[in-house]
C-alpha cells in the first residue's frame, strides 16, 4: 500500500446537518490499514476529524486463524509505527515494555512473534482510538453527496448497524476504504452445503461442528498455501482420533521464498546483463520503493512481476512448518508402507470441482480434478467437514462506489500511484478523493494484499502522504 493524500493539515470543518455529521477523514474498515492510518494521524499531531467505521463488535485481526503457536511471517519491526518513526509510542517493542515482556520477548531470540500476540499487540494499539470508530456497522454504499454545485467536494457514507439493521449516513471529504478481503469458494461448492467452511473461519466454526475431540471424524482441508498447512497440522492435535487429508492441485506443498537474496524480477538481455544483476533481498518485493518502480511498469511487465512475486507469500508454506509435517508422514510410513492407509494424507495433483452427499447422508463426498491430465474422479474418502484454504477476493470495493463509477476516467476503478481513484479531474475537486487498501495488486504489486500496513510519513504540498509497503 502506498500514498493515502489527504488535506488534514489545512482542513476546513464544514458545518454538520442534524442528521448528517461531516468529517476531515472517513476510513471504511479498521484493521490493520485503517489502524496505520490512526497512529500516524496521531504521531503527526494532525488534528482532523476521522471516523473510523468496522462491522465488527470490536478488533481482531484475522479470528478464525489465531492458532496455537502459529507465527507471523513477517518480522515485528514491520509493524504499524517502526518503520515510520521508531520513536513512536506503537511500536510492536513499547507494547511489550507496557505490557512488561520485553525482556522476555527478547529471550525467546526470534523477529517472528505468535500471531496471538500480534493481534493482541494490535488490538492494544486500536484500544487508544476507541472514541474514534463506529464498530458494529457495515458500510454499505459511498456516493457523491446531493446538492453539490461544480466539483464534486464532499462524499455520503452510509451503512447499516449490523444488529438492528438501522442505517446511518456521514459525509467526508476524502473517504479511505480498507475493507480487506471477501473469503472465496469456488462456486461449484459456495454456500450449498454447512460442511463446506471457509479456513478465515477456522478456529471459530469447526469447534461448532465437530464438538466431540475425541471422535474420529473424517476432514477433509483444500489448498496448498500456508492456512491449508496451519490447519492441516493444527486438526492433527485439535482431532487427535481423526483422519485429515490434504487435497492440492500442485504437485507438492511449496515452501515460501524468504531466503536473503535473488535476482531482480526482470528480463535480461544477456547472460552478462544476469550476471552484472544487483541481487536484493526477496523481502524488499514489500518495500515501499518496490511499489515505485512496479508501478512505472507496462502493464503486462507488472502482470510478469507478480507471477514471479507469487513465491513470496501466494500458495506457499514457511520452510519450518513443512519439516513438522514432513515428520509426521515420514513417522507415518515408518509404521505403514501402504499411503492409502495413513491417518494424515497430503493428496497432490487434485483439484476440487464439487461434491456429493455420500449414501449414509451424513457425509459428503469430493469432486475431483487431476491436474496433471484432466481426468475427473470422486474421493475415495466421505467427509464430515471439508475446510476451503481458497483464497481471498478483493472486489467489495467496487460494490460500495458503485454510485461513482459514472465519474471515473475508465471504465475501471484504477488508482494513481497514491492509490487514489482515478475520477475525472473536471467532476471532483483535487482536494477531495477516495482511497483505495489491499485491493490494488494489478499496479501496486503483491505488497498491497498483504499485512504489511502504513509506515512511512512524508509532507509535501500541504497535503499529508501516508506511504506503504
């Protein structure tokens, strides 16, 4: 993420209807992003009027996937303030000096906290704005407010309480929405049968379902990125009695690509121009300055980039989580040759196209696709539960402008480099605008889908730019 601009230096409160109070700043969503944004209004002593607004009842950053001893993968001085200004009281180390675990933070001798403690860490930080954030409501639509003459200077954000289904409407004059992603199933298997979860709502839905620890239940886990593997490992211990298995449509579960360096992602020439390539580490795809120079890409060099940058963070395993589970197969062969007969199975080459209801109709049974030579099969196996680590989609933003999408310059909702959307200069005045987080990979690179929020602070022409990685 990169460039929120907004005029909260020299803004201009414009007077509040009784029904309609007006802001600096509305930020649709409040996690990790919107949180960025809050503390580096506040560490700038930018004096603004923002609202806050999350359908959530309160914070928590990704609830269905706070495991046991599940790390971050990122190191904690990425935090929500480090990387801006070290000095700022949000750092990810002066929560753990308030919160007394410091010292003992540092013996642990790790960059990668449990994610557990992130989100505490987090929440922590999202609990000194609490006066600041509508929690509870959705919103549901941001549109050009009514009885505007010329440019277009004030938006209408309206949304739903997500209890009463009362609607509330504000307006502002520079709208961020940071919504985050919407969990995807593939439609084939979306929304037909309550033993097909999503793996966002792990940890709080399949304790519901399958209530009995000790029963030997039959799951089945879809996908081969990280969440699929945290599941698969967790349902080992969480469902000790249980069989668990593990369909990819790849050949193997990949490790991620966090070694300390690679080449560029570029096309040389010549063996001479790889050669002479500066080698740069694979974590600096998230650096703010990366963002830069894809940006200025062509269109179809970003597309290459981002297949390259894949290996990052889409579809792949952190090396130490695969050795445990390679361990657990290898212990598993040591007793049993025959694979079939295992009680934790990884199934590579399979893709997940369907299902049916087995014939006690109780279970269902999965659809299945090779992906090494198309043919289609039923598994072997019938499932209690099947849990979908498939992937987020980051469209919502489009629903909610929907309105605006007359004022656009294409028939797209494209951004600048500051992530700003591109509307028509000559219907919405320079100091007004809508910014868009998490939902602008196409031009910004994999760092704008990813937890990696708001770090730098720069000043220029009287407006303040909130930059990211």
């Amino acid at each position: 993420m990169a460039a929120i601009s907004t005029d909260l230096d020299n803004h201009t409160t414009q007077p509040e209807s009784a029904t309609q109070p007006h802001y600096d700043l509305v930020c649709i969503g409040f996690g990790p992003a919107s949180l960025a944004i809050a503390i580096a209004l506040h560490d700038r002593g930018i004096n603004a009027r923002v609202l806050y607004i999350e359908k959530q009842q309160n914070f928590i950053w990704h609830a269905g996937m706070l495991l046991p001893n599940a790390r971050m993968q990122i190191s904690f001085l990425k935090d929500l303030a480090t990387l801006r200004d070290p000095t700022s009281k949000f750092t990810f180390i002066n929560y753990l000096k308030s919160n007394n675990r410091l010292v003992a933070f540092t013996n642990l001798s790790t960059f990668l906290p449990l994610r557990e403690e992130y989100n505490d860490y987090m929440s922590w930080c999202a609990s000194h704005f609490d006066d600041q954030v509508q929690y509870g409501y959705e919103t549901t639509s941001v549109a050009a407010a009514d009885n505007q003459e010329g440019p277009i200077t004030t938006w209408q954000v309206t949304s739903r309480n997500t209890e009463t289904n009362q609607t509330s409407t504000v307006t502002a004059q520079s709208v961020v929405v940071a919504i985050g992603g919407k969990p995807r199933i593939p439609i084939p298997l979306n929304g037909l049968d309550s033993r097909i979860v999503h793996s966002s709502s792990y940890s709080t839905t399949v304790p519901q379902i399958l209530k009995e620890t000790w029963k030997a239940h039959s799951v089945a886990v879809v996908g081969g990125g990280q969440s699929s593997a945290e599941i698969f490992n967790d349902l080992q211990t969480r469902y000790p009695n249980s069989s668990v298995s593990l369909f990819t449509g790849a050949s193997a579960l990949k490790p991620s690509d966090d070694s300390p360096l690679s080449v560029p992602t570029q096309n040389f020439s010549s063996e001479v121009c790889w050669i002479q390539a500066d080698l740069i580490s694979v974590n600096e795809v998230f650096d703010p300055e990366r963002v830069d120079t894809f940006y200025n890409q062509a269109p179809e060099s970003r597309q290459q980039s981002t297949l390259a940058d894949k290996s990052t963070n889409y579809g792949v395993v952190r090396p130490e989580l695969l050795d445990r589970l390679y361990e657990v197969m290898y212990h598993q062969r040591l007793h049993e040759p025959d694979l079939s007969k295992w009680q934790f199975r990884i199934i590579p080459w399979q893709s997940v196209i369907g299902f049916e209801k087995a014939s006690d109709g109780d279970r269902i049974r999965l659809r299945l696709k090779n992906t090494s030579n198309g043919e289609s099969s039923i598994s072997d196996a019938s499932f209690d539960l099947a849990i979908m680590g498939t992937g987020y989609e980051r469209k919502g933003h489009e629903t909610l402008l929907e309105s605006t999408r007359d004022l656009l310059q294409e028939d797209k909702f494209a951004v600048e480099r500051n992530y700003r959307v591109k509307y028509r200069k000559d219907v919405v005045r320079e100091d007004c605008g809508i910014w868009l987080q998490g939902c602008c990979e196409d031009t910004h690179g994999v760092s704008s889908d990813v937890f990696f929020p708001l770090r730098d602070c720069n000043k220029t022409d009287g407006h303040v730019f909130l930059l990211a990685g």
